[in-house]
C-alpha cells in the first residue's frame, strides 16, 4: 500500500488564506524582506544591498517573519516570555 505524501505537501485553501493573512500583517519592509528572500531566493548581501540595511537587519526581519507567521498559522498567542525576551533584546541594540 502506497502512502500519498501529496496530500501532506499540499495545503489546504485555509491554510494559504491564513498565509497570505499572516504576511500580509507583517510589517511592508519584513514582507518584502521576507519575500525576497523566500520567493526570489534573494541572499541575505544582495537583500542588504537593495534595501541599505546591514546583512544582521535583514537577519532579524527574517526571523521575526518566520516567527509572527508561524505564531498566525499555529494560532498560539503570544506568550510572556516573548515580552520578555525583547524587553533583554533591546538592552543590547
């Protein structure tokens, strides 16, 4: 018996409608950031380039995308630690 993992690969329309939700909450510069380097798999030097940010800014855009898409699609909310953490973050910026 063969196992349809195209099923599994392949989202639903609800999942992608809460993707496109979820970028589409996302700050314009996190998007394209995001975008470009998902999509136009843009590197991290070129997307710096282009938008004049340092290779560590587009870094942390990329990562706050994953996270707050992951947050939207999972449906958890936002939990203490993540105050927390950008409460500690901060000092150090």
């Amino acid at each position: 018996m063969q196992s349809n993992d195209t099923d599994q690969a392949t989202p639903d329309r609800e999942t992608l409608r809460r993707l496109e939700d979820a970028m589409l909450a996302l700050p314009r510069l996190t998007r394209n950031i995001f975008m470009a380097h998902r999509l136009d798999d843009m590197d991290y030097i070129r997307i710096a380039e282009r938008t004049g940010l340092t290779i560590r800014d587009v870094e942390r855009h990329l990562a706050k995308a994953l996270v707050e898409i992951d947050r939207q699609l999972s449906g958890k909310e936002r939990s203490r630690w993540w105050r927390w953490w950008r409460r500690i973050r901060n000092w150090f910026e």
